[in-house]
C-alpha cells in the first residue's frame, strides 16, 4: 500500500474521533485530504500600512499602541489606538478581560489580522486575532493561508497540519498519486500538471491572485474540476461500452405491422416523429444494444413513437416493456397501448408494485411465456422476479427518475437469450445541448422539435391568492361549456402528508364553492386502483374538475381539460411549472393556466412567474430554469452523478463542459489504461466496478 492511499489514521495524531469526523468530510484516504480544497484564502503573508488598509479587506497589520481606553458607546468596549507611522488604526473588543486591557500598554508592539471596517473612529478591525510582538519574533506567514471547508469539531488549524502532513507524503512518495493525464494531452488542453495544481492550491505563494483563486477560476482549480468532469464522462462512456459489448437482437423495420397501426390512428406523424423514428429503426436493425434518449417538449408525442418502436420489436418476434415513473403514468401508458395495439392482435400486459395475487401470477406469468408481447408498468416491470421470454425493447419513459445503475440493471433482462435488449429513454426535460453532452455521455439523443398541428398556446396568467373568488368563477363557466380542469395543490413542507391534507382540504372546500360540478381528488396516498379509478373518469369527463397533487405532473393527457389551477407556483421549479401546464392545451380549444400566488412575491419568484407567462417553450425555460437554480437542481440529485461534484461546478465550469468530450475521446486513444483508475479517484471504487464485465 502506497503512502497515500493509506486510511487517515495512519497520519500521526488521528485517532478513531478524528477520524469518523474526516469521514463526514468524505475524506477516507490520506489522498482525500489532499483533494479537499479550501474555500477561500487569507492573505497573511505581508504587512499592510495602515495607511493602505480599506474597508471590506482583511490584512495583516503591526503597529505600536498609541493608547488604550475603555470607551462607552452604546456597548461598552476596549479601543486600542494602534500607529505604524502610516497611519493610524482601532482595534475594539466588545468582550475583554481585564488582563488583555494591561496587555495593551503604550508603546507595546502588536500583529494583528482582522477584516478593516469603517468604525466610530476611522478604519477599525473588530476583535482581531491578535500577538504581541518580542524583539526576536516570528515572521509572516510564506503562503496564503487556506480556509477549508470543515465540520462541527475540527479546527482549521487541525486540518491545515494533517494537509501539511499529507503534502509531506506526496513529496515524498509521488508515485503513490499518479498524475493520469499524459503530458502531451495535458499540454494540448492547457492544464497544469496534477502535483503542482495541488500544492499550488493548499500553500499559494504570497503573489497568487486571491480574487481568481476566491472565483474558483484559477488553472490549477480547473485543472481538477476538468478531471472530475472528465472522470464522469468516461463513467458513462464506460457504462456504454459495458452494454454494448453484449449482443442485442437485430430487429429489421416491421414496416407492414407499423403501417397497419399508422392507418388507425387519427392523425400523421409530424416530420419530427418520423426522423426521430427513422434514428430508433435503424438503431434496432443494429444487433447492438440501441442507447438513445429521445428529448421532446411536454405534448410533443413520444407515447407514439414510443408505440411505433414497440411494434418494430415485436414485429421481429420480440417483447417490448415501457416503464413509467408513476403508477398514474404508466396505468394511462397501459390504456393508450391496449387501445392501440389489441385491434393490431397484440396482447397488452400490466404490472406495477401494487398488483397483487392471481392477477400478478398471471401477469407474470405471461411475460415469461411470451404471450404478452407488450408489457407496460413501473419499475416493478424490472425487478428480479419478473421474467421475459424475450425482451427485445425496453422503454423508459421521464428519464429524470432513472439512473445509471438501472440501465445497467436493464442488461439483465435479456437473460433467456443471452441477449441484451435495446433501450429508449423519453424525457420532457429539454436539457441544453453542452449539459445533455455531460449528463448523457452515454446515450445518443434524438430531438422532437415541433409540436403536432393545430395546438393553441396556453394563455398563462399570474394572480395573487386574494383573488380566489374570480378563479372559482372561472372554473364554473369553463365547466359549464363542458370543458374540464385542473386545480393542483403544492407541496406544503417537504411532506407527502400534508400535501394530501391541503388537497383534500381544498377539495372540500371547492365542492362547497361549486356544488353543481363533479370533483375527484387524486393524491400520493391514495390506492393506485382509487387513483386509477379517479384519472380514468376524469378522462372519461364523468369529472369536471380534479384537485390534485404533482402527481399529475408527468404525462396525463386528458385533451378536453382546459383550464389549470396551480395554487403556490412560487414553490415549484419552471421546470415542474412547464409539466404541469403541459397538461392542459392539448386540445384544440384554447387553454389556461393560472398561476394563484401567495404575494408577497420575492423578486426572484416574480421573475420565474414571469418567464412562464411569457414562453411556452420548453427549451427556454429549461435555460431560465437552469440560470435560476443551477443544473443540480434541474437534473435532479438522483439521475446523475453530476448532482455531487466535489470540486467543478457545472453553471461556473460551463465552459469546460465544452471540451470535455474532446478530453475523453483523447484520453481513451492515448492512454486507455488511465480511464478506471481516474473513475476511482472520482466516482468511488463502486463505480470503477461499472466497466468490469
Ligand atoms: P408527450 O410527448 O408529452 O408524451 P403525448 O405522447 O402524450 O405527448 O402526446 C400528446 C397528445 O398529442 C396526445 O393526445 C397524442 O395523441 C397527440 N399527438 C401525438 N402525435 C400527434 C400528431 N402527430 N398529430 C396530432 N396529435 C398528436
Ligand atoms: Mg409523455
């Protein structure tokens, strides 16, 4: 074992507490300590005339007391008046001890640091830290001194030693931490050299750029957030090639099977459906193990070419399986493909967590007879007691909700044949292109960029809650011209129970405001079968208003509805915003959404409010959405590793998003050998594992 990849507790002074309080740092290794970066730096390495201190600024100052006093202002405190021949300074103690008042004596010599601020009596530094100087002292600091992030316990001080003690390490037994980037590619990308970005960041010299170092822009900082972005990506790449390496079934285009669909269904494809159909056919034909993404706005139409792909698959004698995330989505998916493809003599099977007994027996057992030729569930389709005689095509639809490790998983299911199946992954959330390069390295993706015909905007309006009695009213004479709507209550707190309560809450209430309507109610909790009951009639216009939860917000397509209510939109995402709204407009009616908001608005709110009242565009809004809450937030933690980047940060790193698949793709031709262990470093030992077959 190399020195560095020791556990910590083999450093001197670290015992087993020190050590579980590393941990909650995620430092392990010693070489974890030395990927801990500071926050930010403080400059003690040279004296700064008093005479050039500003305000705002901290500094190192050595003067001599001019006088000490216990002064009375509002607070009672001790002001120290401290000269250096430049100029002249106050140093105030709110909390002093008599001791520290006689310590201050005339004529005494004092280092201090402390941030300067416009005080009572000039430039003043509260409760600096502070050293009365003897005649032989200490010199200033060499470097700039780092402040790193830390936990409850654990002293700055405490960890800038067991740094020090592990740059020690490093110099000693620099092998132990390779530098992974060959010095030709690191030359071409302009990066400095991994050793030298590390030191320079733990002991910057005394003429470093504080202000870019603060930014998180200087080149040695970039170097190490270009490898951890770059570590991600061959992660997925790696996961690719993992899947690909198996075989898949070669599916020729089932073209008299997809045109006997085409003819039943009530409207053409629109060009944007048929080359993105033409991309997935000729994917299936591969015997290769399609990966492709399919992005399209909320109401573009992928559940068609979701259905088109399906018939390709069986048509080459193979099953087909959609996931959805939600049991509402997929019991809706399940209606649309029965309707569709029973009239084709395609038997369509269900399965989700909460199907139980005979029902799931049965179910099951005609997903491993083959008899069911196309299944459509929840993730309950992809567990391990569910098996597939052949499964040719697996589609995952809202790809926000799935992660890596199920793609992987999906491999699995091939298991009769020893083949693994296609996959195709559909999701709403327009991701801009250099981010959808980072997040999906390892999936091709196609664009559904046009919307079918004849779909009228949807009229977005904002309106404070006070106002509640109009929208009501508006509900009535939408309902009355036999138009449906929504009414979608708000996460509460971060609570599935409280959300449920304000929606039943509501549901009351508005039953009392409009007795002549009929309202349902779906939520979290409820039974699947009562939610499915509800959706349905809703869809069946038995219902004319539904009061919901966000459950609704992925994919329910009910075209009558018309009108949506969203109570509390200041909580939610634009991005969430745009899944809601697309419920509604996709009729040929013209639609509304109105946004009830509980004033006062914080400026940050009125302006989301505002880009949903000014755009329907998808791709805008996910622009919008990623500038006002960064891309953790609009990728969600759970779909990709890129959620927990230690060192880059994807909104201020953008640009070297840019090149990083160049980086990869170099990489891999030049020094193959360097992708695993550069996934270790960043991703864990686990994830390493992903490209071992
Ligand atoms: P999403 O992309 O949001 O999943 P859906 O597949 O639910 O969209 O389609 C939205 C609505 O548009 C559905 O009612 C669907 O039948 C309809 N639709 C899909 N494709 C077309 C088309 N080419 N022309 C007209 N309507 C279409
Ligand atoms: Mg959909």
């Amino acid at each position: 074992m190399s020195s560095l990849t020791q556990t910590v507790s083999a450093l001197s002074g670290v015992g087993e507490a020190l050590a579980a309080k590393l941990a909650r740092l995620r430092i392990e290794q010693v070489a974890d300590l030395l990927f801990h970066l500071p926050l930010r730096y403080q400059d003690r390495t040279r004296i700064t005339p008093i005479a050039t201190l500003r305000a705002g600024h901290e500094a190192v100052v050595e003067g001599e007391v001019a006088a000490s006093d216990v002064v009375k202002g509002r607070r009672r405190s001790l002001l120290v008046r401290l000269k250096d021949g430049s100029g002249i300074l106050s140093l105030r103690f709110f909390h002093f001890a008599p001791a520290q008042q006689q310590q201050f004596q005339a004529g005494a010599r004092v280092r201090c640091f402390g941030e300067a601020r416009a005080g009572a009596t000039g430039l003043e530094i509260y409760h600096p830290e502070y050293r009365l100087l003897k005649a032989d002292d200490t010199p200033v600091e060499e470097h700039l001194t780092p402040i790193y992030p830390t936990t409850e316990g654990l002293h700055q001080s405490r960890l800038r030693s067991l740094i020090a003690q592990a740059l020690r390490l490093l110099d000693s037994d620099a092998a132990s931490l390779p530098d992974w980037l060959p010095t030709g590619l690191r030359e071409r990308f302009h990066l400095p050299e991994l050793h030298a970005s590390l030191r320079y960041l733990h002991e910057p010299p005394p003429e470093a750029d504080i202000e870019r170092l603060a930014e998180g822009r200087h080149p040695a900082q970039r170097r190490l957030a270009m490898e951890e972005l770059l570590a991600h990506q061959l992660s997925l790449r790696q996961v690719r090639l993992r899947i690909q390496a198996d075989g898949a079934p070669s599916l020729p285009s089932g073209r008299s099977l997809q045109a006997r669909f085409l003819t039943q269904l009530p409207f053409p494809l629109t060009g944007a459906q048929q080359r993105v159909l033409d991309e997935i056919g000729h994917d299936l034909e591969c015997p290769r193990p399609m990966l492709r993404l399919v992005q399209g706005d909320v109401g573009s139409g992928k559940t068609v070419v979701a259905a088109m792909a399906a018939l390709q698959a069986i048509a080459g004698g193979c099953q087909a399986a959609m996931m959805a995330p939600t049991e509402i989505l997929a019991e809706q998916h399940y209606r649309t493909f029965r309707d569709w493809l029973t009239p084709l003599g395609i038997e369509v099977a269900w399965l989700a967590g909460k199907l139980k007994g005979k029902a799931r027996l049965d179910a099951k057992a005609a997903i491993q007879d083959g008899r069911a030729q196309m299944v459509v569930g929840t993730h309950a389709l992809f567990q391990g007691d569910v098996h597939f005689q052949r499964l040719g095509l697996a589609i995952v639809d809202e790809q926000h909700r799935f992660g890596v490790h199920q793609r992987l998983a999906l491999r699995e299911k091939g298991e009769a044949g020893g083949l693994t199946p296609h996959q195709l992954v559909m999701t709403a959330t327009p991701i801009p292109r250099t981010l959808a390069m980072s997040a999906y390295a390892d999936l091709d993706v196609s664009v559904i960029d046009e919307l079918p015909p004849g779909r009228t905007p949807v009229q977005t309006v904002a309106v404070p809650d006070e106002r509640r009695p109009e929208v009501v009213t508006r509900i009535r004479q939408a309902c009355a011209q036999g138009r449906q709507a929504y009414w979608v209550c708000t996460l509460i707190e971060e609570s599935d129970a409280l959300q449920c309560q304000a929606a039943e809450a509501t549901r009351e209430e508005l039953t009392d405001a409009l007795p002549e309507l009929a309202i349902g109610l779906v939520h979290g909790r409820m039974k699947a079968a009562d939610k499915a009951d509800v959706m349905a009639a809703f869809k069946a216009g038995e219902l004319d208003l539904l009061v919901a939860t966000t459950v609704i917000e992925v994919g329910v397509d009910v075209p009558n509805a018309s009108l949506m209510i969203i109570e509390n939109p200041e909580r939610l995402g634009l991005s969430q915003l745009h899944q809601l709204r697309g419920r509604v407009g996709r009729g040929s009616t013209e639609s509304y959404c109105v946004l009830l908001y509980h004033p006062p608005l914080s400026a940050h709110s009125r302006e989301r409010l505002a880009v949903m009242r000014e755009t329907g565009d998808g791709f805008r809004i996910a622009e919008k959405d990623l500038e006002l809450r960064g891309p953790g937030e609009v990728l969600g933690t759970r779909q990709t590793g890129l959620a927990q980047l230690k060192i880059a940060d994807l909104e201020r790193d953008r640009d070297l998003l840019e090149r990083i698949s160049a980086l990869a793709v170099a990489l891999l031709d030049e020094a193959p050998e360097a992708s695993e262990p550069l996934i270790r470093r960043w991703l864990g030992e686990e994830a390493g594992r992903y490209g071992q077959v």
